[in-house]
C-alpha cells in the first residue's frame, strides 16, 4: 500500500487521484473525530468535508514535519474550535454506531447474550454522557489518546502545548471521568455486564 508521504507528493504534483485516496483513507477518522468533539451527526460532516477542502487548498505548505494525519487532526480540531465558539456549546453526543466507546472502558467480549450486549451499549452511552461533562482541553486530550492513539508528544505538538500539559488533561480529565462512571453505577448498579473491567481502567497506558 501506498504511504501518505508517497500520496501527498503525487497530490502535490496535481496528481488529484492520490489526494482522493488520502481522503478515502482518512475521512472515517477525521469524521468521527469531529463528531466526538461537537456531537452533531450533520456538523461533523460539515467539518470532515472542510478539513479536506482546506487540506487540499494548502497542501503546497504541507512540508512533511508533521505526519499527514496530524495536520488532518489540526485543520479538523481548529475547525471545532470555530464550530464551538459560535454555538456557544462543548457538548458531545454518543458516538456513531460502528465506533465502540466501550475500547475506552477496556471491555473485550468475544461473545455477548442479548443482556449482555444491552449492559456494554448502556455503558457506552454512560461514558458518552460523562465525556460531555468534562472541559474541553480535558475531553480533547482524551480523544486524541484513547480513540485515535496518539502518543502524548505527538498530541502536545498538535496542540502546541507542553508536554507536561497534556499528561496533565489527560490524567485530570480520566480522573473526573471516572468518578462520572461511579456515580453512574450507583444509581444504576445493574447497568454493567458481569466481570466487566472497570470503565477507565488502564487507560493512561
């Protein structure tokens, strides 16, 4: 396959193939990373749609010090930034179906009962509602780290900030979470499936 790098020179290039099959490969990520952030189906793909049109526009900047996905993620978080400020809003919703909230909480099932299906899509919604609560810098580093795997310099360099401020938010924002999710199974101690892990366990690694 194909490298971004080798796609980006030919879309430099002109070579306007290459950049729709850097699209094909990145427009589920981008998409789901706008919807994680804002939380409305038709916006995020508003913005997933702009974050390419502007990709395109100044790939002859791109200069290749950042990874191609990174600089995708950037265009995309500035764009939400801009979203958020003029809806006046930081809320998100649960995610798309085919994006699993619960690799979040740790959860690995090779096979479910319909109960058990029910008490893992309810604690997704669980840790949907709680990401919703928390700051956005908190929530943005959160996503970034545990839905789309970026290490904590390559989220530092994205949102030139330091390091120590990532690890920071990350750490701050799990925490609070969690604490969401304990409420959460108070009130509804019946919610979780048997043996389930607990919701943010080892997510820090």
């Amino acid at each position: 396959m194909i490298d971004d790098e080798e796609l980006v020179a030919r879309s430099r290039g002109g070579d306007l193939d290459s950049f729709n099959q850097l699209v094909l490969r990145w427009e589920r990520p981008i998409y789901a990373l706008a919807y994680r952030v804002i939380g409305r189906e038709e916006d995020a793909r508003d913005v997933a749609q702009e974050t390419f049109l502007r990709a395109f526009r100044a790939l002859g900047g791109f200069k290749g010090q950042a990874k191609f996905s990174s600089w995708l993620y950037r265009i995309t978080l500035n764009l939400c930034r801009d979203w958020i400020r003029r809806e006046r809003r930081s809320n998100i919703a649960p995610v798309p179906e085919g994006i699993d909230l619960v690799e979040l909480a740790g959860e690995a099932t090779p096979s479910e009962t319909i109960e058990e299906l029910v008490a893992r899509k309810q604690l997704g919604e669980a840790v949907a509602r709680a990401m919703a609560l928390l700051p956005e810098e908190q929530r943005t580093a959160i996503i970034l780290k545990e839905y789309h795997g970026l290490t904590f310099q390559e989220i530092a360099d994205l949102l030139d900030c330091p390091l120590s401020t990532v690890k920071t938010r990350l750490y701050q924002g799990l925490t609070v979470l969690r604490r969401h999710m304990q409420h959460a199974e108070r009130r509804e101690p019946n919610s979780r499936p048997a043996g389930s892990l607990d919701p943010i366990a080892g997510s820090t690694n």
